[in-house]
C-alpha cells in the first residue's frame, strides 16, 4: 500500500525515535575512551605502594631535582644541588634488561672514571660493598679522585679535580637484568649527600 507523502514522513520519524533503531545494532554502545589504545608497561619508578614485581623503585630524596635525562641510557635522572661554591652533583640510573657485561669491569671502569688504577677488587670494605634489597643484589662503590666529562655529559663540562663517585651495580637475582646507578659530581656535594644516595639505593 502506497501511503501519501505526508504519511511517510510521519512514519520515518517514529521509526528513527524507536530504541536499537536509530544506529547499529540494538545492545550497542560506545567504546570507553579510559580504555583505548595500548595499555603503557609498568614504570621501574614506583611508588612503594605501587611496584611491579622484579622491578626496583627508585624514590627520589628531599632536596632533589628531577631532570631529563641528558642519554637515552638513562631513565631517570636528578640534580643533587650543592652549598657555595662546591658545585652541583649528579644521580641518575640506566637500566639494561639484557645485562651490560661482568660485574667487575663495570666496576674497574667505574674506578678509572675517576683517575684511580686500583682494581675494584682490591677496594677496602668502606669504598666497596655489596648488600641484598629485596630480589636485588646491590654492590656499590665509592671512590674519589679527578673526573673529566664522560660520554653522556656536555662536551664543555670542565674536569672536576676534587670529585667523588657512588656507584652502583643492581642485579636481580635469577635474572639477567642489570639496573646502574651512579652519583657523581664535587666530592664536598656527593659527602653532602652521600645519606640521602645510600637511602635511594637501599630504597629499590
């Protein structure tokens, strides 16, 4: 049956205003925008509360200030600033998920960094330890000696004649991923800060 125009038009408009009928299918609904698109991997800083298992968190400590990484190498960064004329000092870790060779020569390379030829090896117990955080097996050094700019730096960082190095090496236990960190700068500004480094470290 052919209705008038008129009718039609009636028609049409009731049939659109019905539920299920306007768009798609009856029981559709739109997406949620919260969760589109791909969910970000868990970040190696954490706050305690929050901690993906086998990561380190690493907290910063009062009186630091967050940075951008100056190397893609580095994941998180910080400025430790210094009193007078001692000059600011540095913290930032680098994360390598596959490894980054033996525990002792990144050590050696370490105490060459700062002008020294002792091995690692030979450190007294005060400039080299080695602690277990949680999942982690942590060693550390701590060395002074005369530190130029290193790959990672401004080219025009001038050479620091008095300076000091806390390093350390974070193993995950069974794993071979293998966690930085290193704390450089005027030995007058790492002593400054040497409380606060340890607690960083011991912090994972």
């Amino acid at each position: 049956m052919k209705f008038p125009r008129r009718t039609q038009i009636a028609l049409a408009a009731v049939l659109l205003a019905l539920p299920g009928l306007s768009c798609g299918t009856a029981g559709e609904t739109a997406p949620d925008a919260s969760t589109e698109g791909p969910q970000s991997p868990p970040s190696a800083v954490n706050s305690p509360d929050e901690l993906p298992e086998g990561l380190p968190r690493f907290v910063a400590q009062e009186g630091w200030i967050a940075e951008a990484p100056k190397s893609t190498f580095r994941s998180v960064q910080y400025r430790l600033p210094g009193e007078a004329d001692a000059g600011d000092a540095e913290i930032y870790v680098s994360p390598f998920p596959n490894g980054v060779g033996s525990l002792e020569s990144n050590l050696d390379r370490w105490v060459g960094q700062v002008g020294l030829t002792t091995p690692a090896a030979l450190l007294p117990a005060e400039q080299r330890w080695t602690e277990e955080v949680r999942s982690f097996q942590v060693t550390t050094i701590y060395v002074k000696g005369q530190m130029a700019a290193m790959q990672g730096m401004s080219p025009d960082t001038p050479t620091v004649e008095d300076a000091a190095l806390i390093a350390s090496f974070v193993e995950r236990v069974g794993a071979p991923s293998v966690w930085t960190i290193k704390a450089q700068g005027p030995a007058a500004t790492i002593a400054l800060h040497e409380d606060a480094i340890k607690a960083f470290i011991r912090g994972l």
